[in-house]
C-alpha cells in the first residue's frame, strides 16, 4: 500500500475517533423545562432528583426559553448531565433533559 494512502487513512482514524469521543464545539441551547436549577458539580445536578437526599444548593436557576451553550455532555448511572456557560459567562451543570438542542 503506498505511503500517502496509509497517511490518509491515519487521518481519518483520528478524525472519527476525535467525534465519536465528543470533541465537538460549544453549543447552543435552549432551556425547555420551568425553574431549571444550575449546580457547581456534575453529581450534584445528578442528584437533584433523588427522594433520599437534600438537593445541594444551586448556583443559579434558568427560566423556561433562557439561551445558553452547552460545552460539553456526560452521561451516567441513570443521568445526562450538561456542562453549561449562561450568558453571564457563569459556568455549572444542568440535567440535560431540561434543554432543546439547536
């Protein structure tokens, strides 16, 4: 097999591999759920729905139609979970299920 062609290949292994491991840009969202609370961590956004606990104090909460960027997304045990920057330029973490994707 040529050189160049093995080259080409490289790059496109590593150019799928940088996608499906969701190195994407910001973005954008629209808030879709009522009141939705905006915590520090990623696990306290998780919990916020759990009966056995006290949910953690929120650092801000978002109005249904409220615009912000999603920089990045996790998933976990019974949980999506969303990075977010509000306009403000604060940064927290919201259940993902609360947003519309553009």
């Amino acid at each position: 097999m040529p050189m160049r062609l093995v080259c080409m290949y490289k790059v496109l292994a590593i150019f799928f591999f940088l996608h499906l491991s969701g190195c994407t840009n910001d973005r954008a969202a629209v808030v879709s759920d009522d009141n939705v609370l905006v915590f520090l961590t990623e696990q306290e956004a998780a919990l916020q729905g759990v009966l056995n606990r006290p949910i953690p104090e929120p650092i801000d909460n978002l109005m249904k139609g409220s615009d912000i960027t999603v920089i990045r997304d996790t998933y976990g045990k019974d949980y999506w979970a969303c990075n977010i920057r509000l306009p403000n330029k604060k940064v927290g973490w919201v259940l993902c299920t609360s947003l519309d994707f553009n």
